[in-house]
C-alpha cells in the first residue's frame, strides 16, 4: 500500500469518527447551502443542474470527507441567518469573513482571497451612480453605509438584467461574480468599466459557512480544503468556470 493510499484510508477513518457525533446512522446527509443565480460560482446550467465553481467545490469536498452532500439553493441575505438556525450544516458560499459573520457562524480556513469590483461608465467613480448590489452581500452594506445610492436584489443575475434594461448605472460585485457580468452580452453595448476596490471592508479572506453547533464539521472541512489544494481538484476547477487563478 503506497503512503498515498495509507493517508487516504486514515482521512476517511478520522472522518468517519468525526462526524460520529453529527449522526445516528451512516446514511445522514449532509443540507449544504447554495445559491443558484450566481454564475460562474453557484447556478442552474440548461439541462437544471446545478454547478459552478462553488458547485463543484462543495462535491469535492464532501468526496473527501467521505459524506453524502445535498445542495439546497437559497438566497445570498439568509445564507448566514440559515446556517447559524441550523437550516444548514454548512454553506457553499463564498463569503468574507468579517466579525459580524463569524460572532454567528463558525467560519473555515480561506480558500481564496478576493476583491470587490465598480461597473459604470468610463468616468464614473465609485458612488457616483445609481447601483445594482445584491441584498445580503458586503457589498450592499458598504453601499449602504457610504450613503451611496442603490437598487438592492436578490442575485447577481437581476443585477445584470437591471444593468441591461436602464434600471441601474452602475454595479458593485465580487470579483469572481463579476466575470460573468463581463462577458454578458446584454450589457457589452453599455461599454462599462471596471475599478478593483481593496477597501478592508469589501477585500479579503472568503471562507466557507459552518453550523455553530458543529465544530467538528468544521475540522473536517479544513482538512478537507488543505486536500483539494494539494491534489489539484482546486485548481482544476478553478480553471473551468473561473479566467484567472483564485488564491
């Protein structure tokens, strides 16, 4: 048996004994939130599955864990009242990890760092335009707090049909969300640019949600996460939904 192989066998045996506690029986599954309006992170592909990088992240995951997962699609403003209720076990969302969530929430290790990024009209500085935010987000509580004006919605893709039908000028997405927003072809015509914004409160680690009463869960997703990254499935998803290296 090859060193491969023993640490294999020995992740899954510590999870099996981990998750103990989780379950009373070996066929509990595993309620993981997801969004499902968000490409190229979480969404609905045209067959209705779902996928994206968070998607497949989370499958990925759970294969190492040795869990059966079931994703559940909700939207970005319940994700963390969700999972500190216990609606969740834990969530497949990529959220900054900032004092407010984690005084709720139990919050993995980062398994990428990211930016937010301004849409509007070459010219327009940040704030200076009516703007399209998703609710629940850092970035609609910046807005908020900066008195900037706003149009709060329910996921990232309303935020591009609003862009495209005149409702909004402007957008403040995450950088990975963002991709999509780029290359939709609805909204070329508008010619908007793009400013990074590396504010503290709209930058930093992202980190998956656990449930508060599951500290062991959360041990395990961090073991997990070292994983994926060192057998390559990170980076492998990461370049089928995702242009540019996630770190």
């Amino acid at each position: 048996m090859t060193r491969n192989m023993i640490s294999r066998h020995l992740f899954v045996a510590l999870a099996s004994l981990m998750l103990a506690p989780l379950t009373h029986a070996a066929e509990r599954v595993l309620r993981v939130a997801v969004l499902n309006h968000s490409p190229p992170m979480s969404y609905t592909d045209e067959t209705g599955a779902l996928t994206g990088f968070n998607v497949e992240i989370m499958r990925a995951l759970c294969d190492v864990m040795a869990v059966r997962c079931m994703p559940v699609p909700v939207s970005l403003d319940r994700v963390v009242d969700a999972v500190a209720e216990g609606e969740f076990d834990f969530a497949a969302v990529s959220l900054l990890a900032t004092p407010e969530r984690r005084a709720r929430v139990l919050m993995s290790k980062p398994y990428y760092r990211s930016l937010s990024v301004w849409f509007a009209r070459p010219g327009v500085v940040p704030g200076g335009a009516l703007a399209g935010v998703v609710r629940g987000g850092v970035q609609a509580r910046y807005i908020q707090a900066n008195g900037w004006r706003s149009v709060a919605l329910d996921t990232h893709a309303e935020v591009v049909t609003a862009l495209a039908q005149g409702k909004v000028e402007a957008a403040l997405l995450p950088m990975s969300t963002a991709v999509a927003l780029q290359q939709d072809v609805r909204i070329h015509h508008l010619g908007l640019a793009t400013t990074l914004l590396r504010d503290p409160q709209l930058a930093g680690d992202v980190c998956l949600s656990v449930n508060p009463r599951s500290p062991e869960l959360l041990a395990l997703l961090n073991d997990a996460i070292d994983r994926v990254k060192r057998d390559g499935r990170f980076d492998r998803i990461n370049s089928r939904f995702i242009p540019f290296r996630l770190q």
